[in-house]
C-alpha cells in the first residue's frame, strides 16, 4: 500500500506543477483532494485492508493530502503572481497622455427627487405603481368623484384630446396621477400600499406653474387605517426627505372630491437673512394636500366601503425640489440649459439611499 501512495504522490505533484493557469490548478486540486479525488477515495478504502497495515496508510495518506494542498497552493501564488505580471506588462499607462477629462453628463433635479421620495416609501415597503399619460373622462375625473361642473372639467384647465373611438368616452392628457390609484383598486384586490411617481398636464404656465409637470401621489388601502397612521407617513416622510430630524407640521382643513375628510400640509420653515430653512422659524409653507379616501372613489372601484377605508395624498415633484434645492423658477426645469443642470443637476453614480443619504 505504501508504494501505491508513493506512486499517487508522485503522479499528483506532477499535474499541479503541470497547471499552466488557475483553471487547471483548480481541476487538479478536485482530482485529488475533491470528494471523488483519487486522495479521498483511497481515504474510503481504509476500512478494507488488515488493521495492521491500516493505521501506517492513513498517517501516509493524511501526509500526502498535506504535501498536495501545500503544493497546490504554493503553485496558486507563482499563476497569481505571473497573471499580475503579464497585467503590468500588458496594462501600462502612458504618462504624457492628456488628462481625461471629468464626466460632463449630470441626473436632473426631477429625476433626482423622484429617486430620493421611492428610496424613502421602499423603506416604509410602498411599491411604485404606474399609468398612461392619456386618460379617459372615467379614470381622470368621475372615478375620483369630481362633479361634471367641476373646475378642473373646463376646457381652460385641461387638455383635451379627440373622443375614444367605439363609445366616445372623452380623453385628456391627465391632469393628476390619480388615476393610477384607480386602476390599482380595479385590478388588484386590497390592501393596498402604492406611491404613484409621473407626468401631469394642466393648461398653466407662470413661474410657478408649466402646462407639463410632475406629481406623485401616495395610496393606503386597509381595514384599519386612520388619520393617525396618513400623519405618521407623512412626518417620516419630510424627516427623510428634508433631512432634518424634526419638522414642524400642521395639518388644515381644505376640500378635495376624492378624499373626506381633506386636508393641507404646511411645513415650518424660516427665511431669515434671505435663506429658506425647513424645520426652523415661525413661518409656514404648503408642500401636499391629503386625507382619507372617499367612500364614492371605493365604491366606483369595485371596493367595498364598509369594510376598507384608506388615505391618499399628492404633492408636486417640482415644487419640493424647488424647496429643497433653492431653485427659484420653476419654468428653469424645462430650458434645457446646461449651466443651469451643471449647477444644480447630481452626478450619476451618486445614487440616492436613506443609508448613504439622500443629497449627496
């Protein structure tokens, strides 16, 4: 038996001194130390030769898987060491090259926000949901409970386009994303746990106000949810967002069709020596308008209203970018101006998370 051990030693050292790379080392360490190794199977034949040559093959054994896994790794450094040479070799810099220039490109503050407000409702476990621009009378007005005389119905506020072919139903660019809200609850029984991130068009434009815009909007859909938990998200959510540890908040009492009863949000904030500080001061500013949804939306969606009830809010992209960021005219965001998004854009790779933070 020694001398079938001898002759495996010698034939194993001869195939890890023979790998050329790092591959072939790997083959030859399987071959001999895996668990269908040569090593490992004479290993599971002790138990078939007399005692008393038994004890004398194993000591050998277990010398000879030693002696190999030394070899092999010895062998691992000398490839890994001839690799990183032919990488020197064949990866040399040319110093007198011209410095590379820094990258130009840059996340516009809209595309920034968007990504800052879902990494905050991903970690209170909201998913993103989305929907056409192009909405019908239905989903854009009448699911949402607004009245046929209603405002916001009017051809000055929005943008109609020609009639659906088949049952004439009107069409318009959509004037909120709500309608998303809408056919989440048709096509999804509750609960539900959504925020609603996209493009909205009303006919306004001033510097406050531009006939495209963006808007997110936020849904909760259970059996037990109140006004309590519509307050906690949204105080979590300006804590995160504003990156401040305390915001003062207050909640007015307003009307919107869809939700009963309504409210609008103020944050506090201060501009004393000309600057906008959220959090402190004495001042307030309107950033949202919630409350708890309709019993008339619920029930356009198929959704019992005795046995769910749930809160809503909305709040414009532009305008809390706005806030955050110092940028004092909304119409900027769509100049397309590169000094302005090389002023105020982010770099690419600084994506925004609550543990890396979220302004970078």
């Amino acid at each position: 038996m020694s001398t079938d051990v001898d002759t495996l030693e010698g034939e194993l050292m001869a195939q890890v001194a023979a790998a050329g790379d790092l591959a072939a080392l790997e083959e030859a360490r399987i071959a001999a130390l895996g668990r269908k190794g040569r090593i490992t199977a004479m290993m599971k034949g002790l138990g078939q030769i007399p005692a008393e040559e038994r004890r004398e093959t194993g000591a050998a054994l277990n010398r000879l898987k030693d002696s190999v896994a030394t070899a092999i790794e010895a062998r691992r450094q000398d490839l890994r060491a001839g690799e990183l040479e032919a990488r020197l070799v064949g990866e040399g810099i040319d110093i007198t090259l011209p410095v590379r220039p820094e990258p130009q490109g840059r996340i516009h503050p809209v595309s920034q926000v968007m990504d800052e407000i879902a990494a905050i409702f991903a970690d209170m476990d909201f998913t993103i949901a989305e929907g056409p621009d192009i909405e019908d009378d239905f989903h854009n007005f009448t699911a949402l409970n607004i009245p046929p005389e209603h405002p916001a119905r009017q051809m000055q506020d929005t943008f109609y386009l020609p009639p659906r072919d088949g049952d004439g139903m009107p069409m318009v660019l959509r004037t909120h994303t709500s309608p998303v809200q809408i056919r989440t609850m048709q096509n999804l029984p509750p609960p539900h746990r959504i925020v609603v991130p996209g493009r909205t068009y009303r006919s306004d434009s001033d510097q406050t106000h531009t006939p495209m815009f963006h808007q997110i909007e936020g849904l909760v859909i259970d059996r037990d949810t109140h006004m309590g938990h519509l307050k906690g998200t949204l105080e979590a959510f300006c804590q995160a967002f504003f990156e401040v540890d305390n915001v003062r908040m207050r909640f007015r009492p307003s009307h919107f069709p869809f939700t009963e009863p309504s409210a609008e949000v103020d944050i506090g904030c201060s501009h004393e020596g000309g600057e906008l500080r959220i959090g402190d001061g004495d001042d307030w500013l309107e950033i949202l308008g919630c409350g708890m949804v309709h019993p008339r939306v619920l029930e356009s969606c198929g959704v019992d209203s005795s046995e769910w009830q749930g809160f809503a809010w909305g709040m414009g992209i532009d305008r809390i970018a706005m806030l955050k960021y110092g940028i004092p005219d909304l119409r900027a965001f769509f100049d397309c101006d590169l000094r302005w998004l090389r002023h105020y854009g982010f770099v690419p790779l600084d994506v925004p998370t609550l543990s890396g933070g979220l302004s970078r």
